[in-house]
C-alpha cells in the first residue's frame, strides 16, 4: 500500500464491537470532549506492527514503525527450546 487512502468516518457508540480488516489503516478518536473514551482491543495474531502517519495524505514509506508495541512483551511467552 503506497498510501493509506482517504480518511472515512465510522461513528462507533456507547458498547458497540467492530473489526478491522487485517492491514487496514485506522484511527480511533474521541468525539466527545466530556467524556472519556474506554476501548477494548483484541488482536487474534500478536505481535503487531504499528504505523504512525502525521497525516492522511503521507505515504506508508515516510509512516513511522513502532514494533514491538508495549503490550506484545508481556503477551508473548518466551520461545521453547526444543533441543
């Protein structure tokens, strides 16, 4: 993927569950500035990666890559030795 494409707007409510396609960009945010935003995420194949783009319009190559992102450490069991 070269960009991320055009933002779309999605409203999520007060307990609703939604999926994000594998590889997908995305972005979550707070709409509602007097009252907090609690969100739940759950990943079917850790470890990820995470991009951080400033904006929209940047290309994936200029996107900054954050991996492992904190939580994959304590998720993660060490590997086996198998020998």
């Amino acid at each position: 993927m070269k960009y991320p494409g055009q933002p779309q707007e999605i409203p999520v409510f007060q307990n609703s569950t939604f999926t994000i396609p594998v590889n997908d960009p995305h972005q979550v945010w707070n709409s509602d500035e007097h009252e907090d935003l609690q969100v739940i995420v759950v990943i079917s194949r850790p470890p990820i990666k995470v991009f951080f783009y400033d904006d929209w319009n940047m290309p994936h190559t200029a996107a900054k890559l954050q991996f492992p992102i904190f939580w994959d450490e304590e998720c993660l069991t060490a590997p086996k030795d198998e020998l």
